[in-house]
C-alpha cells in the first residue's frame, strides 16, 4: 500500500511504536487507542490498518530521514499522558 502522504507514514510509524512499546507492559489494545487518541482521534480499524502497513518499507520508497520520524515518535509518545 503507498502512501503519498508523508506525515501520515509519520503517524503510523509512531502507532506502531506506541503499541510495541505498550504491548511489551501487557496494556490492552483498547487502552493503547485511548492513549493515541489523546493526540490525534483514531478508530479501531484504522489502528488495526496502521498495525498492519510496512512503514518502514514505506519510508524508504519515499526516501524519507528515519531519524527524524524517530525523534517525532519519541516527542508524541512523551505527550501522551499514562494516568
């Protein structure tokens, strides 16, 4: 699936890793879409469709800077409150 727009494939790459990282914690998916919607609203098949993209795949064909999708990841996940 390719995405022309590029600050979407930096949404994705942070939901994707939003989940890994929460996942890891054992947080329920349900509590992870809470969270990420704390910064942007998201359904439950648009998670799911964002879990399942080849981001970084995507970022290469768009030859994007990895590095500064990263530190955008970092950045967002910081804003995120854990109540």
């Amino acid at each position: 699936m390719a995405y022309n727009n590029k600050n979407n494939l930096f949404f994705i790459y942070f939901v994707q890793d939003y989940y890994l990282k929460m996942k890891k914690i054992g947080l329920p998916n349900t509590r992870i879409i809470e969270n990420i919607g704390q910064i942007y609203p998201i359904g439950n098949s648009t998670f799911y469709d964002y879990l399942g993209i080849n981001v970084k795949k995507e970022i290469k064909i768009h030859d994007l800077d990895i590095n500064k999708i990263i530190k955008y990841s970092e950045n967002a996940i910081k804003n995120i409150s854990e109540d």
